[in-house]
C-alpha cells in the first residue's frame, strides 16, 4: 500500500494553550497549535445522533481550528456503499457535516459494516470528494502533508479481527470482495513505522486492541498489532466498534475509542481505563508544545473529558 501523498491547503489553526503547571512542558505561546476530530460509526443518514454529533463538531471544530478529520469505521450503516453514486454518500456524509469548519481533508478506515458493502466504492470516492480521502485499504499520511510532526497510519482491521472471520468468508463466497491477507498488512505497518521520523505517531483502525464495550478488545491485535505500536513508540492507537467513548492506558501507548458518532452502547472500566462513557460524540486532539490534548465533546459539545497526551519513546 502507498503514501498518501497529496499534498492539501489546509486552513490554519487557531492558537491552544495548554493548561498550566504540566510537568517538563516548554509552553511558547507564539507558536500554532495543529488540531484534528476523530469520530466513528456514524453513517445513519442523520438519523439517531448523527445530526447532534455533527453539529457539534462544525462547533468545536471552528473553536479549535481543526486541520482535519479522521473517520475510524463504520462509515455507513447498515451495509455500506454500493458505488460512488449510493445516495448514502450524500445523505449520511455531504448533507450531514455541512459546517464551514469541517470542509477540510477526512482520513477514513473501513469499518466491519463498511464490508457488507463495496469497499472499493469508498477507495474511488476519494477521486471526486475535495475532502474524503482513502487512497487504499491501508495507507499512511505522511507529517509532509499534514500541518505538524505527525504521521497517521490507517489499518484495515476487518480482515485481521476476531469477530470478522465469519462475515469476510460469506461476502467472499458471494464474490463480493478479496480478503487482504494480515501478514502483509502487518509488514507493511511495521516497515512503514520503522521509516517515520515523525515525532508523532497515531495509528488508527475500526477495532479496538483493548475496550470496555460490548464488543470488547481484540486478541488477535493485542497479539499482532500491539507489539508493534509498542516497538516503534506510537503514543495514540484510534479506534471505534464499540459504541462509546474511551481513554485507556496500556503500556506506553492511549488507545482512544471514538465509535459514538451516532450512538451509544454500553460501556464498562477495565484495567487501564482512564475516562469510559456512554454518550454520542467525538474526540478532539490539539499538539502543542510537546504534547498531545485530548477531548471528548458530546453531542450538546459539552466537554467531557480531557487529558494530555506525553511523548512515548520506543
């Protein structure tokens, strides 16, 4: 899988100051905060929560300068799209995140319902979207287009999660799609991680390592995906599935659940839990000054929760 590499005029951010008295934090107020959504499991054509979660994005969004969006699965309910003409792309995307402050580049992940589709459709949108990008599968955002030191790296999880076998060996025989094999999906990543030079690293894919959700964390990526976002010091692992929003702590990487962009399951505390919630809504993350801020903002934008986010080291 390639780079994403083109290159987007992105509109500046608005200064962000963290709060004061954070240990080993050199503050410079002259210098750009970068901030950025993420959100997953929303395409309801408005339905549910959607539309609340959406409005309140284009707020805090606008409040943050957010640079851009990272989608983390599940990008259409109940079954995808067919084509880049489905009408789902305008019912549940174009006409539902229509704020001024949200027409800037969205990173997406292919979520298990995303599957039950065509997921190819989502890959070619990106050739008529200003904003939607998915150039493969799985690929990188390189920090050369991004507005900060920070390199995305967008898993395919399906293929790779406990709770995918059985739908991808049904939609296979049906003719539906290939099944991407892991073991070159997680080559790729390692390699891929091995080469950054950015001081950030996020990594983002539709199903949870580790969660309190009813769907729960992953074996299978606690077993192949973990080692690796330890081994190349990657601080954030985003993901969605489990209808909540999370911050949990395990080893040195913070794995944040955003799958709430419609609506909310069932949530519970497990080892590492930093914030669980059962609420529709979205995080927020602003760099600044050697640290990462994180947010949690439901679907009123009331602010949730928040944390910083320090520098991990492989």
């Amino acid at each position: 899988m390639s780079t994403f590499n083109r290159r987007t005029v992105l509109q500046s951010g608005a200064a962000f100051c963290l709060a004061a008295g954070l240990p080993g934090l050199a503050l410079a107020e002259s210098r750009p905060a970068t901030s950025f959504l993420a959100i997953g499991d929303w395409g309801r054509q408005g339905a549910r929560d959607q539309t609340a979660v959406a409005r309140a994005m284009g707020r805090a969004a606008e409040e943050l300068g957010s640079r851009f969006v990272l989608s983390v699965g599940d990008n259409f309910y109940p079954a995808g799209v067919q084509s880049v003409d489905d009408p789902n792309w305008k019912e549940s995307f174009e006409d539902v995140y229509t704020a001024a402050s949200l027409q800037t580049p969205w990173y997406a992940a292919l979520g298990n319902h995303d599957y039950r589709g065509k997921p190819k459709a989502q890959i070619r949108y990106s050739a008529r979207s200003k904003r939607w990008n998915m150039p493969n599968r799985y690929y990188r955002v390189d920090s050369a287009d991004l507005p900060a030191d920070l390199d995305v790296f967008v898993l395919d999880t399906t293929p790779m999660a406990d709770d995918a076998g059985e739908t991808l060996m049904r939609l296979a025989s049906w003719g539906r799609l290939s099944t991407p094999k892991p073991s070159r999906q997680l080559s790729w990543l390692d390699a891929q991680l091995s080469q950054s030079r950015a001081t950030w690293k996020v990594v983002v894919g539709h199903h949870p390592i580790h969660s309190g959700g009813r769907h729960g964390g992953s074996a299978v990526l606690a077993q192949d995906v973990e080692p690796l976002l330890e081994k190349h010091g990657v601080q954030v692992y985003i993901c969605g599935h489990d209808h909540s929003l999370q911050h949990i702590r395990a080893g040195g990487t913070h794995h944040i659940c955003s799958g709430s962009g419609a609506s909310a399951g069932d949530v519970s505390h497990i080892d590492g839990t930093l914030f669980a919630a059962a609420r529709p809504g979205f995080a927020t993350f602003t760099l600044q000054a050697g640290a990462m801020r994180l947010g949690f903002r439901g679907a009123d934008g009331a602010t949730l929760y928040e944390a910083t986010i320090g520098q991990h080291k492989a």
